[in-house]
C-alpha cells in the first residue's frame, strides 16, 4: 500500500509534476499571449513577463498535477480504475448513469450525448455500469410507439 509520507514517492511525484507542469504551460503559452495582448490593449495587464507568468502558473498548477498524480497511482495501487462510458443513439435512458441535458429533452431513448460520464471500476465487481462517479449529459427522444400521432383527416373525413 502506498504511504503518502514516503519521501521516495513524493519526491517522484514533485518531480513528474513540475515536467508535466511545464510541458502544459509550453502548450498553452501561445494561447495565453493572445489572451495578454488583449488585456494590454485594454490596461489590464500588470506588465508581468512571460518569466513571472510562468512562475506563478506553476506554482498554482504543480500541487494540483501532483495531488492528481497520487490520487492515479494509489487507485492502480489498490485495483481501482476510472473510465468514461459514452451512451450511443438509440441505447435506454438510464436515469442513474445518464442525465437530461436540454429544455425539449424529455424521452426514454438517448438521442445523442452531450459529455460523457466518468464510472469506477473496482476490482472486486464486474459490473462496470454499476458505479458512475459522473453521469453522462443525454439528450433524448421519444420511443416511435411513444410518440403521440393522430392521423391526418383527408378530405375533412
């Protein structure tokens, strides 16, 4: 079992999360500068370069990827995984994994999915539908024998 106060562990962790911290910010730096010339036009900007921008991303960044990176590796620790389900078009409504998403969502059948649901598949089950942590966001539509339909009138018969 894995023990948060080992040092050897933390230490990995610290040093997995700073490179998977700086790799994000690698990414999404060229994003960021558009978003830092627009607050310049506008007087927003304190004027902070790119060096201190880095510093203070990652210093809010690097506890949540570390903290992220435990949770992960004591789930595998114990059996545990975590896994998406995506409910295709035409699968059942169910009302514990799946969630209406919508204002004219009202059916028994999934029309299409909005965002998926997160479920936790434990070691001891094979049952894996069993435990959504996140349900998935449907839309839904009406089974066809469902639907309320009156016949038209021809000929005003």
């Amino acid at each position: 079992m894995l023990s948060q106060d080992d040092a050897t562990v933390q230490s990995q962790l610290q040093s997995e999360a700073e490179a998977l911290t700086k790799d994000f910010w690698n990414t999404a730096l060229p994003h960021f500068r558009s978003y830092i010339t627009i607050a310049k036009c506008y007087r927003l900007s304190s004027g902070q370069s790119k060096d201190d921008l880095s510093k203070v991303f990652e210093s809010v960044i690097t506890p949540i990827v570390q903290k992220t990176l435990y949770h992960k590796l004591y789930l595998v620790a114990v059996g545990c995984e975590y896994a998406y389900f995506w409910p295709r078009d035409g699968d059942t409504m169910d009302d514990y994994a799946m969630d209406e998403f919508g204002a004219f969502s009202n059916g028994d059948l999934v029309m299409y999915t909005v965002f998926p649901g997160l479920r936790l598949t434990l070691p001891v089950s094979n049952d894996h539908a069993a435990n959504p942590v996140v349900r998935a966001s449907v839309t839904t539509k009406r089974t066809p024998s469902k639907v309320p339909y009156e016949m038209p009138k021809l000929f005003g018969i």
